[in-house]
C-alpha cells in the first residue's frame, strides 16, 4: 500500500519565538522533502542572524523569569507532563517523523517512546539531585551551589531527530535553563509539535524557542551568538570541529557527540546466532542512519567464511520498502543528497573490496543493505563514516589483531564484543578505543551511563548526572566556622614605602 500523507500536516512550518509561531524576519524559506517519494510537500522559515536574536532575547528574558527558581520538584512536574503528552501521542509523532525521515514506522514509534523516558529521567533525576558539602572540623564548611547556566544553544541532526532533541531538551530544561533549539535542516516536522506539547505541559513562554534553518546561517548564528554560553552539539566530526573553531572567541561550554565507524567483533567462540541477529541489526536499523552503528563487523578467522554467507543472506532478506508499513525494516534514506553520499561509497567499495549483498538502489532515496567483505583497513569504507546501510565486514586472526583493526581508525564512539570468554570479553572492552562498549548485546543504553565518544567521536560526555554537570554551574561556597584570622598586611609599624638600596 503506497503511503498516505499523514492527516493535519501544517501548512508551513515557522519558528517559535517567545511563545508565538513566526516567520523569518526576512520572509526566507526553505524546501522540505518526503523522502519515500523525494516530493517537496512543505516550506519551512529559514532562521538567520535576526531571527536567532529574537530567540536569544526571548531566552534571556525567560531565564530572568520563574523558570530558573522553580523547586525542582515543579519543574519535574512539568517534565513528567511533557512525557505524559508524548506518550499519549506517541503514534502521531512516529507517524511524522516516519513522513519526514523515512524511518520505519515501528522504529520511529519505539524513537518516540524514547523522548518521553529522556524527559521522565530527568524529571526524577533533578529531584534526587544532590550536591556535595565538606566540612573543616571546627573551622569551615564548603558546598556546592549549583545553578543554570542561562541560555542554552542545542543543535541537532537529522536522524532521529524528536529522539535526540529529547536527549538535550530534557536536561537543559529540568536544569533551569532556557533553551534555543535549532533542528536539522533534512527535517524540521517533528520539531514543530515541541511548541504545543511544552505549552500544554505549563513551560512559560520564552523558555522554550526553536529557530529552523541551514546550519551555515541559523546554526553558525547561535553559536556565534554572545549570550549564549553554551551549545550542545550533535553532528557530524567536521561540523563538531568548525563550531569548536566558532565557538572559540567566546570560551563557550561545549558538548560535542559526533561520528562513528563502531566496530562489531565476533570470536570464534561467542553465540554466532545471537551475534548475527544484533549485528545485522546494529547497522541496518534506523536505515543505518544511526551514529552507533556497528559498521565494521570483524570476524575471527575459524568462523569467517560460514559468518559472512549468513550474513549476507540474512541482509539479503531484509524488508527495504514503503516506510510507514509496519513490515518494513529499512526504509527510505534522509534525502537525496545523502543517497548519493552512500551510493558514493558503495561506488567505492565495489572496487576495494568483496560485494556479497546488496548495493542496489532500487528506486529514489532506497538503497538496498549492502554488504561488504574482505574490507581491508586501508580501505575507504572501513575509514570512513557512510551513515547509510552499509557494512564492512574483516577477518582477523588474534586477539591482537582485532584490537588493532578495532581501534586502527579516527572514531571512537562504540564497540560491540561477541565472545563467551569471561577473562577476554573484559579484557578486550577495556582496551577498545570507545566511549560505549557492549558486551554480547547490541546497543541498549542505560541512561544513567556516560553517553560520549572518543577521538573524532566527540567531547565531553552527557547522561546521567554528567548532563546535569554540563548544563549547570557550580560554585563552591566556602563559610567560616570559627575565626578565621588573616595575615595583617599594613597593620605594622614601618614606613610605608621601603625598597632595596639601588646599587
Ligand atoms: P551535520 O553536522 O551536517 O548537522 C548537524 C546539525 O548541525 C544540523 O542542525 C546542521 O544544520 C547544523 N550545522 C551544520 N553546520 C553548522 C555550522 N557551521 N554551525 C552551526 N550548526 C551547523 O550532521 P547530520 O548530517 O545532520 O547528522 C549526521 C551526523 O551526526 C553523523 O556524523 C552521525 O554520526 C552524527 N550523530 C552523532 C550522534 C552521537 O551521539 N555521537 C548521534 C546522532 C548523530
């Protein structure tokens, strides 16, 4: 069945500044595409440097406002409502965001279930929320005196995007802070529900502003933007390093989530049937379009071969089609441009390496899952992040080896380790070169974790209480307990100049 535009799409999209819709200030918009059909079927305001001063100013004046000296508790009421409208309209919001992303729908429904539990975490985590206190016995007591740190800047992506404008949205807010979000540029849809479910939920206006556009105008203007003292970023490596380079002169707060090339390393010895459902599923899930994605797959020697056949029949059979059929387990790519990134890629790798699935691209933005093996490490798609479904698959013959071929490239964001040795299986994940390592699963996040990658992967590490660190300050407050007596500069006898002899 061909998929149907979804009821009630908005006629355009606009920004949201100070608790109203509104157009760019100079009128500019921007095409926004459906993916499955590559039709353009919405305009969306384009955001530059006036309409990101609106929205810095707004923020400002809500950060002046009761938002920030909420008791906790109030602010986690309104968080725990936030969570309460996603969920009751957990079907609609996948049902857009499928539209705009062409994610498969049953994936985008379990992305959204997602952006409500980043909201219902933080809503309890701000509540248990403590800081520490230090005494000097008789003499002094310190603690910390935590607060927001004033306007947020949260640029995000386009593949899951409600999910990880969630991931930063929850902290930010349940902090105190006020926030302008800039969404990716592929896909503003879902983005436009956030207005109405946080005025619904009791956010004042003006905590809450939203400023679509490319990332060159709007996105380089927030974080160029004085009054904004921190951004929290979510993109691509080269992106992650121009804002490092923009945000600079400001000595802004920095959170950077970045690229991946994750390695998925299979030994001899692991479940090979379990290992071959959560790797198939680590890259092709979410179109591939996932920064976690397990896109390296190495593969011990001994069982290489057998691996590789029934990988590539299982990939072989993976269900590519219409994205908002519940059947369908990879769906249509982002956008146009980023096909003919991976159709690149794919271009690339027929000539450095074994084609065994794959490598089609059967109509508009589908491509089929494509598998690669006897990827060399040289080669460019084992170096490189394609971000689309495909996979490299090596073999190795060590423990060393595979250590080597695991941490032998610039990402460092996950890693996934398949053996039953209990001594190597911890061995190996302390030694792997990733901010996120799972051990015989794929990737299920706790979201107490530290979430971040190493080297090119990113810097800084939100989740759990390290989020709450990034979007505070914390000010140590030192009191005396008894007297606390000073030197007494100029309280003595002498003259009050008195210099060596010159001689
Ligand atoms: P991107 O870097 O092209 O864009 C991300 C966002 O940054 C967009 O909103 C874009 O408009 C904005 N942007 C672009 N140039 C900018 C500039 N000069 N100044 C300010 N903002 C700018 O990334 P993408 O293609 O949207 O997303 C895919 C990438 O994101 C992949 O590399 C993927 O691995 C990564 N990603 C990482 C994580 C993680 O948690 N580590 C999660 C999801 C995606």
């Amino acid at each position: 069945m061909p998929q149907q535009t979804p009821a009630g799409l908005p006629g355009r999209i606009q920004h949201h500044i100070d608790g109203r819709s509104v157009d760019s200030v100079d009128g500019e918009t921007f095409d926004v595409i459906n993916p499955a059909t590559g039709e353009v079927y919405l305009q969306a305001a384009s955001g530059g440097q006036a309409d990101v001063d609106l929205a810095v100013a707004a923020a400002r004046r809500a950060f002046a406002g009761p938002w920030p000296k909420l008791l906790p508790r109030n602010r986690s009421r309104v968080l725990h409502r936030i969570a309460d409208l996603i969920e009751s309209q957990d079907e609609r919001l996948a049902e857009l965001e499928t539209w705009d992303t062409g994610l498969p729908i049953t994936q985008a429904l379990g992305q959204a279930r997602r952006a409500a539990e980043n909201f219902r975490f933080f809503a309890d985590l701000v509540v248990a929320q403590r800081d520490d206190a230090y005494k000097v016995p008789g003499r002094q007591v310190n603690y910390v005196n935590r607060r927001p740190k004033g306007v947020a800047g949260l640029i995000t992506p386009w593949n899951t995007p409600f999910m990880l404008e969630s991931w930063k949205l929850a902290p930010a807010l349940a902090t105190g802070n006020t926030v302008v979000l800039k969404p990716a540029e592929f896909t503003p849809l879902s983005a436009s529900l956030w207005a109405g479910i946080f005025r619904e939920a009791g956010v004042p206006d003006g905590v809450f502003n939203l400023v679509n556009g490319f990332g060159e105008t709007a996105g380089d203007a927030l974080v160029k933007h004085p009054d904004v003292p921190l951004i929290s970023f979510t993109g691509e490596s080269s992106t992650g390093r121009l804002i490092f380079a923009n945000a600079a002169p400001h000595l802004k707060g920095l959170s950077m989530e970045l690229g991946g090339k994750s390695p998925a390393v299979v030994f001899a010895d692991a479940d090979l049937e379990s290992a071959l459902d959560a790797t198939v599923f680590g890259v092709f899930s979410l179109n591939g379009e996932r920064c976690t994605a397990g896109s390296r797959v190495l593969v011990e020697r001994a069982v290489y071969d057998e691996f590789v056949a029934a990988y590539a029949e299982r990939a072989s059979r993976i269900r590519v089609g219409d994205p908002s059929d519940p059947a369908t387990e990879v769906g249509a790519l982002v956008h146009p441009e980023h096909v003919a990134k991976v159709a690149g890629y794919i271009e690339i790798g027929k000539g450095e390496a074994r084609l065994v699935a794959g490598g089609e691209r059967p109509r508009g933005n589908y491509v089929t899952p494509t598998v690669f093996a006897d990827v060399k490490p040289e080669a460019r798609i084992f170096q490189e992040e394609i971000f689309g479904p495909v996979v490299a698959i090596t073999p190795f013959d060590s423990d060393e080896e595979a250590l080597a071929l695991a941490n032998g490239v610039r990402y460092g964001l996950a890693g996934y380790i398949w053996t039953n040795d209990l001594r190597r299986a911890h061995t190996f994940a302390q030694q792997v070169e990733a901010g996120m390592v799972w051990l015989n699963s794929n990737n299920v996040r706790d979201l107490r974790t530290p979430f971040g990658g190493l080297k090119a992967s990113g810097l800084g590490h939100e989740g759990g209480y390290r989020s709450i660190d990034f979007y505070t300050d914390q000010q140590a407050v030192h009191i005396a307990l008894g007297d606390s007596p000073s030197p007494r500069f100029g309280a003595g006898p002498g003259p009050a100049t008195s210099f060596p002899a010159q001689k």
